[in-house]
C-alpha cells in the first residue's frame, strides 16, 4: 500500500495556487499558510515542480524551504478555482 503526503491533508478541492517550479534544490519543502498566518500544511516536494491545492480560493503565503542549505523564499500568491500561473523560485 502507498500512502501520499497530501493524504493527511483530506479534500483540498477548493482551489489551486500558481504552479511552483524551484531552481537550486531538490525536494525542498513546501509551507503554505493563510491569510491570517495559520499554517495549512507542510510538505516535502517530490522534485522541484509542484501546483499546490487549498480548501478556499484566496491569497496564501508560501514558504520553500531547502532544509540542507537553509534557504528559503517566502512568496504571497492567489489561490483560484483554476489556476494556469507558473511562479518559479530560485534558491541558487
């Protein structure tokens, strides 16, 4: 049996942020939070290319982390019922 991190998380049908592409570490984890600064959820990217789902469409901070280097960049996104945009991060 295989069990997803994304699991846990239960129905996260609501809405999508922008599609995240991460250049300068492989598999960083992935920390989004509310608007209100309530943690979501935190995931370890499988890759370096992930479109993050939410409960409700609205604006989200997230956090990529690399957690060998100790860099991370924190980025203020819109989540909509879809959504085709493409942010792509650089932990060089």
């Amino acid at each position: 049996m295989k069990i997803s991190q994304l699991d846990n998380l239960g129905e996260l049908r609501g809405a999508l942020l922008p599609t995240i592409e991460v250049a300068g570490a492989v598999d960083p984890l992935l920390e989004v939070r509310s608007e209100n600064a309530e943690l979501v959820y935190i995931i370890r990217l499988q890759g370096t290319k992930h479109q993050p789902r939410v409960r409700a469409a609205g604006n989200y901070q997230v956090t990529i982390r690399d957690d060998i280097t100790g860099k991370s960049k924190t980025l203020q996104l819109t989540a909509t019922a879809s959504n085709d945009a493409v942010e792509k991060i650089s932990l060089e």
